[in-house]
C-alpha cells in the first residue's frame, strides 16, 4: 500500500511556524493584516471564508472578513478593494469565488495591488510564475500547499515527468508552472484530452484537479507514482471523496493524499503562510 501524505500533519507544522512568525513581527510592533471579502449567501463560501477568518486570529493574524449582499454595485466593491490597497494594517486580499453573474471578477482582481494578492491570482504575479522570476511574489495557495507536501516527503521533482489533470487558474495552471520550475517535465490534460490512459502511466507525479469523482483509478496509474488528489465530492451518506478512487489507486501507488486530510488542510494553512510572506516583505522591501 502507498504511503499516505497526511495534510493535516503538515499543516499543523506549517501553521505552527506561521504563528511563530507572527509573533517575532509583534515583536517589532508588526501584524499582519487580511481582508476576505465575501459577497452573496454561497453556504460553502460563508463556511469557506468563516474557516480562514477562524484561522487567521488563532493564528494572531489582524482578520477582517468584509460581507456583502448580492446586489453590491461594482463600483462599490472596488472603492472598498482600494481602500484595502491603501490601508497599512492590510497585507493580503482575497476575493471569495464564486461571485455574483453580474460582477466582472477579473476587474475586480486585478484592482487588488499586486503585493497585496494573497490568491496569488493577479495577472502580475502569475507572470512572475509563468516567467520563474527570481524575486518575491504569491502564488495561488492549493498549488503552494502541494508543493510544501512534496518537500515534506522528499519527493524528487528534478526530471520527474509530472502530468496534471485540470487546466483552472486556480491550480492546474499554477501548478504546472510550479512543477516546471523545479525542473519537473509537465503536461497539462484535461477533459478534451484524448488517450489519457496514456499519459498517465508514464506519470512519476500524477496531480488530479479535474472535480470529476473517481475518474483515476489503479487501473491508468504508473506503479510507484506519488499521486495527489485535489478534488473533493461529497457522498450520499455525507462523507467526501476525490478526483482519485483512493481503494484502487493505493495499492498502486508509492504515495498518496487522502481525501479529507491531504490536499484541504494545506489551502488555507498556505493562505496564512503567505499572508506573513506579504508582511514581511512589505516591511523589509
């Protein structure tokens, strides 16, 4: 059976350091600083956003989680996104998807300042990603988090052939690049792929983000692959399950994240990380 790449204990690591980061910035009279901004009445949004704001004050991080109903003009959201840019107490913004039909995200993402974009999902920043620019800057958390459980275990990326299945801003994309920068060789499939079968099992690394249930099993993975799995269903009988079929892949992987407890936990755990990274690097230029 493959190891199991357990996320909560590697978020719990990852939220220990951050909360002793937050205390050598009291130290020097320093908080960090988050702003969530949630507009409608989603139930997994309001679960979502009251989960980081939890999180972010255990952790002593300075939270503001700013509602709105779902009628807010546009123009009302970015005078409340500017005014966050401008305010010093604030290191990070995000915008909680999904929004409103009848709001433009994109404008309203990329009215967040660059330094402040704790998604990592400005245009800016993922060019920095794209480019593999030598310098600070965010990038999406889910695909942070899984690359921090790659280091955890001490999987070796350096000429890993890696495939991903999604292609969504919000993690296959970033992901490949990520891969890519650490010397991994990516390809990227999604749902218009043809023969997938065979790209998987050439795979040492096979990252499933597709939000398709069970649609890898043992069957179409490479014996000894690390397998994560972003994906995350809920049953019949309430409980969750992933992209992977965890009872057919694990006897044939070399690791794989379980779902709950793999890839979830270290979203939000990265999210708090980054929100330091931003302070710090706010305040030492």
């Amino acid at each position: 059976m493959a190891t199991l790449i357990d996320g909560r204990t590697v978020a719990k690591e990852v939220n220990e350091n951050t909360a002793e980061r937050v205390k050598r910035l009291a130290s020097e009279g320093i908080v960090p600083g988050l702003a969530v901004i949630l507009v409608g009445n989603d139930p997994a949004s309001k679960i979502y956003t009251r989960m980081k704001d939890k999180k972010a004050k255990k952790l002593g991080i300075h939270s503001v989680l700013s509602t709105y109903p779902e009628d807010i003009r546009q123009d009302e959201l970015l005078h409340d996104i500017r005014q966050f840019n401008a305010d010093e107490n604030i290191n990070g913004i995000l915008i909680q998807e999904p929004l409103p039909k009848h709001l433009d995200g994109d404008e309203l993402l990329n009215a967040i300042d660059p330094g402040k974009d704790v998604d990592g999902f400005h245009p800016f920043n993922v060019g920095c990603l794209y480019n593999n620019v030598d310098a600070n800057y965010p990038v999406s958390c889910t695909p942070r988090g899984i690359m921090t459980l790659l280091r955890q275990y001490q999987v070796n990326l350096d000429g890993a052939r890696a495939v991903v299945i999604g292609r969504s801003i919000l993690v296959g994309k970033p992901m490949a690049a990520l891969l890519e920068n650490a010397n991994a060789t990516v390809t990227v499939a999604n749902s218009h792929t043809k023969n997938l079968t065979e790209l998987t099992k050439q795979a040492d690394i096979l990252i499933v983000a597709a939000g398709v249930k069970h649609l890898v099993t043992g069957k179409i993975v490479k014996e000894g692959a690390v397998v994560i799995d972003v994906g995350m269903h809920r049953l019949a009988d309430k409980t969750l399950t992933g992209d992977v079929d965890f009872d057919s892949v694990a006897p044939v992987a070399k690791m794989i994240t379980p779902v709950p407890g793999g890839v979830g936990p270290m979203t939000i755990a990265s999210l708090m990380e980054q929100t330091v990274d931003l302070t710090e690097w706010s305040h030492n230029g």
